[in-house]
C-alpha cells in the first residue's frame, strides 16, 4: 500500500498551485509562476520521497489558465525538459500520481459549453501526466456529475460523453462516489456502461452509501480497476468532531484508520488521506502500517 496526500506541503515554504489573475495575464507573469510552481512540485516530491511517501495528488493549478483561451503560451514546449526531469524523479523514486479536476467539471451536464469546457479540462489533465512520461497507473478522478432530477438518465449522458473522449482521456480517466448524489453503487452501473474504474471514496461513502457491506462492494470495485491501471485509488477521510456533517478531519485519526485498514485488509490498493494536515497525516498513516508489517 502507498500513502499519500494532495496537492499541498505543509512543511515546505512553496506551492505548486500558484495562480494569477486574468485581468493581469501576461505570458511572462505566467511562465514565472509556471516556473515557481514546477520547483515547488520537485521539492515536494523530494520530501516525500525522503519520507516514504510515494503517493501524491498533483494540484491542477500546476499551469495557470491552462485550457483558458486566454492561455495561447507554449508551455508544453517551454518547460518540456522540466516535465521529463520531474517524471523522471517520480518513476525511479516508484512514485504514483494522481490528479483531481475541479468540481466544474461536469461530463454529464445538459449544458453545451460546460460539457465543452469540462472536456478541455480532461485533455490538459491528461497531456500533464503524458509530459510527465507516466503510464496508465497515473489516473485522474471526477464525480459524475448532476442528478436533474433524472438520475438514470444522467448516468446513461456520463457514459455517452465517455464513449466520446480521447483514448488518452480514457485510459486515465476514473470516477469516485459523492457524498450526496451519486453512490457507488451508481459508479458501478456506470462502470458496467462503460468499463471504467471506479475509485472508492471511504469517507464519501460513509456519508452516501446503498447500505451496502463494506469488503463485497470494495470487491466489486477493485474487479473495476484492469491491467494496466495499476491496484485500485482509494480517498480516506473521517469526519471533524463537532463540526458539519462532511466536514474533513485536521489530522489521522488513529482509531478510525485501524478500524478501516481492519475491514478492508483483505485488499490491495493505494490510499490517498484527504485531511487537512497533509504531509503530517501521512507519516502518521506510515507509522500505523508498519505496526502491521
């Protein structure tokens, strides 16, 4: 099992998800942050790989205005020799990567230019993690999408617009339940649409589920992942005491992690921990793993 975090080090002085404003766009502005954020995301990487953390979410601000039509820079071209740098750090320290596009990406919505705009999304995704040099086991993530009050319909839109992507898109392209619309049992009829993998959110599923046994329905969705995605992606979370139903936890908590690593131990998959403390929680998540091994 790898363990890691998303987007953001908390230990480090820098950030790879840097942006600036469009009213103050330049191509110079942008190819400076560019820069910035690229170095940032190779300490990161560094740091983690130092600590044994060989899972990460990349942010998907790691270019500014990528699939804007502002943004006509060359950066592919620009900052080619620093992607193959990077990836080639990621594949010799054993490093999977991820990505999560925004939650304005909507596959199935009933508007046009969303549905547009959520597809060029999907392309820079996939030409980050193909600049990288990364196989198919690189993945990234989204919901489903909306409900409009015809959910059977709204999943039959996703796997139409699926059916319609890039090779490229597809390959990495996986779908995770929600906390309010879709379970998984949902991703899995789309899966059965579609044959794509469907990532397990635990803490989403806590919140959202079909009262489903936990191992049969994690079962079901590992048979989803095939050759060539690598072992399935899970999201962990628990909720913040006191706080709002869904509200992610600040750090691990213990207890609440060794009772999931219990349930599911009869599974092999690599788990991203979606709280708040980042890099600390997983080294935490690391002290707990090696109390098993």
């Amino acid at each position: 099992m790898k363990v890691g975090y998303p987007c953001v080090n908390r230990t480090l002085d820098c950030t790879c998800s840097g942006t600036l404003r469009l009213a103050s766009y330049s191509d110079s502005k942008l190819a400076e942050k560019i820069e910035t954020n690229l170095a940032c995301l190779k300490r990161i990487l560094e740091f983690n790989a130092e600590k044994g953390i060989l899972f990460f979410r990349i942010s998907s601000d790691l270019i500014p205005f990528a699939s804007h039509e502002v943004n006509d820079y060359p950066w592919e071209e620009k900052f080619k020799d620093k992607f193959t740098d990077i990836g080639r750090f990621i594949r010799e320290n054993h490093i999977r990567i991820s990505m999560h596009p925004d939650q304005f990406i909507v596959l199935n919505s009933k508007k046009e230019n969303v549905y547009l705009r959520s597809v060029r999304e999907l392309h820079y995704h996939a030409g980050i993690l193909n600049l990288l040099g990364l196989d198919s086991t690189a993945k990234f993530q989204v919901h489903v999408g909306g409900v409009y009050g015809e959910k059977e319909k709204s999943k039959k839109r996703f796997a139409e617009r699926y059916s319609d992507l890039d090779d490229d898109i597809r390959e990495r392209l996986v779908i995770e339940n929600d906390d309010r619309s879709y379970t998984v049992r949902n991703c899995l009829d789309i899966h059965d649409m579609t044959g794509i993998s469907v990532l397990f959110d635990y803490f989403h599923h806590v919140l959202n589920n079909d009262d489903e046994d936990l191992e049969r329905i994690l079962n079901e969705v590992s048979k989803t992942w095939k050759n060539g995605d690598g072992i399935p992606m899970v999201d962990y979370s628990s909720q913040l005491p006191g706080q709002r139903t869904g509200r992610h936890a600040e750090h691990l908590d213990s207890h609440d992690f060794r009772n999931f690593l219990k349930k599911t131990e009869s599974y092999d998959f690599d788990i991203m921990l979606e709280i708040k403390d980042k890099e600390r929680s997983a080294m935490a998540a690391l002290e707990i793993l090696a109390e098993k091994s």
